[in-house]
C-alpha cells in the first residue's frame, strides 16, 4: 500500500535532499541577512563600528554574551580581537531590507552645503536616517549622514555624486 501511496524515489533523490537537509542544519541565517556556517540558530548582530552593508566582505565574530557580530573585514576595530573566535560569514541572496552605514564629509564652509548634501542624496535614492554639521573656525564643515540602502553599490553611487557637489573635498565611510 505504502508504494502505492508513494511515489518511487531513485537512491540518488534520497541522498540529495539529506545533503540539503545537512547543509540547512550547518547554516544559520537571521534577519540581519547574513549566513554563518557551522551554526543553526545564532543571535547574530551587525557591527556599529562599520556598519557592515551587502557587498561589503564580512566576519563573524564570537562575543562573551552577546552572540555573533558581524563586522566587514575592513574594521579597523577587528585587530585587537581573538583570531579564534572569528566565523566565516555571508550576505544570503534574499534580503529585502536597507542597511545603515556612515558617511564623514568635509567641505568648504558655505550657504547651502548641507542642502546640497541632502538633495544630492535623496536624487540618488538614498533614505537618511540622521545628520550631524559641525563648522570649525577654519571654514571647514563636517557632516556626519547615517544612510540607509540596500548594498554597497547603492552606497558607492551616492559617495561618487556627493564627490561632485561643490567644495566638498572628502567622501568616505566612518568607522565609529
């Protein structure tokens, strides 16, 4: 009766979906959209420090409480942690959320700059999520933006344009 009720499934369909149910088991993902392997079910966080973004190459890093925190391998902040506790990690494929990261820009002291700023980032479809202007009496002007996006290109785009903007001399993402 079983065979009747059941169709015949070949030696090699069998050892597939058990490789398929291994590899499910020996990768954990969460909502941050990045993939540990070796783990099921971690709590894994992004970094604040860089502010990890899709496209960015990433690590895991075992914490003493806190889970997993997933930094980009460009963190400044990854030197004085333990090598042992480091996990390869990746971004998974469907991620339908925006991440925020950190913009420093300097530029010249003028009218106008930070709406400059704030335009030139909205035209390139950039979500911000918060502002810092601080003018020094040298006439220089740091903005801090928290972007919102959805990878690392999106980001790249918007550092080219805001490289356009006039007296704006430096773009690049911050490290906290």
């Amino acid at each position: 009766v079983m065979n009747r009720l059941m169709p015949e499934v070949s030696k090699e369909q069998l050892i597939q979906r058990q490789i398929e149910r291994t590899q499910r088991q020996l990768t954990a993902t969460s909502d941050t959209g990045v993939i540990i392997e070796g783990l099921t079910t971690p709590q894994i966080k992004l970094a604040n420090c860089c502010t990890p973004v899709p496209g960015d190459s990433i690590v895991g890093y075992v914490t003493k409480g806190s889970g997993i925190v997933v930094h980009a391998v460009h963190c400044t902040n990854l030197k004085q942690y333990d090598k042992n506790r480091l996990l390869t990690a990746y971004w998974g494929t469907n991620m339908n959320r925006k991440y925020g990261t950190w913009l420093k820009i300097k530029g010249t002291t003028r009218n106008n700059l930070l709406t400059e700023i704030i335009q030139t980032a909205n035209s390139s479809g950039v979500s911000i999520a918060e502002v810092s202007a601080v003018t020094s009496h040298e006439l220089e002007s740091v903005i801090k933006l928290k972007v919102t996006v959805k990878e690392r290109r999106e980001l790249e785009v918007l550092i080219v344009n805001l490289q356009k903007v006039p007296q704006v001399y430096y773009v690049e993402r911050e490290i906290i």
